[in-house]
C-alpha cells in the first residue's frame, strides 16, 4: 500500500509522519519516504546541475555544491523558472521514490508537491495535513 501525505510548508506533514509510522510499525512493515531529501539528493546529480549552472550561471554553486537558498530567490521570483527546475528534478524525484517502494509493506511518501507533482497517481490513499497559519512552525 502506498499513502501519500502531502500538505503546505509547516503544516505537520513530517510530524504527522512520524506519528503514523511508529503508530503503524507496531503491526505493519512501514517504510517513510521523504520527498525532500530525496531532492536535496537529486539536484546534486551532475546532469541536473549542469543543466542548472547552464541556465543560471556558476553563482548558484557554493563549493560544487548547489546554493538552494539562491535557487529557492531564482524560483520564487519567476514562475518560468520554477517550472524549469521542476520539469528537471520531479520525474527524476519520482524514480526515486519509486525505487524506495517496498512490496507487503506500508509506504508513506511525505510530500508538500504530490498533487503538483502528479505523484498522487501512484497512490492508494492520500493524506492532507492542515493547519492554521497562525499554528504553523
């Protein structure tokens, strides 16, 4: 079974994620999929950085490594390049995820982009946390 639980940044989706795992590992085989980290991973890959330091130049490294506080101002600031980074690392993130799906177990994939992403479709069940703006963080 796969349960996609998704929600806005600082909603409680990774609190409410750990909850359900060790609610559920009691009984079941659960495996916790972080779509986050697997980005984090995912923009390192050589190919995808280069695209990225193609489009938007070798300031966006720090140490080889890719500044996401300089990508998240480029990607907040221009839908176009929100979509251009997220046409390069969703397909990528999601062959990922699929990898890390275990057969007679509990897959819980942790990610705030499901529905954008269209990742909701490999789904069984999905999760939506929420929580008042004021309660957030």
């Amino acid at each position: 079974m796969i349960v996609g639980i998704t929600g806005n940044i600082g909603s409680g989706k990774s609190t409410f994620s750990k909850f359900l795992c060790n609610f559920l590992k009691k009984d079941y085989k659960v495996n916790l999929i972080n779509a986050d980290k697997i980005g984090h991973r995912v923009i390192e890959k050589d190919y995808i950085k280069e695209k990225l330091v193609s489009r938007w130049g070798f300031s966006i490294l720090k140490e080889n490594f890719i500044d996401r506080a300089k990508v998240r101002k480029l990607i907040f600031s221009s839908k176009i390049e929100y979509n251009f980074l997220c046409s390069l690392v969703w397909p990528e993130i999601l062959k990922e995820i699929k990898k890390l799906i275990k057969p007679f177990s509990i897959n819980l994939i942790e990610a705030a982009v499901l529905v954008e992403a269209k990742w909701y479709k490999i789904c069984d069940l999905i999760v939506l946390v929420d929580a008042l703006f004021s309660k957030r963080f």
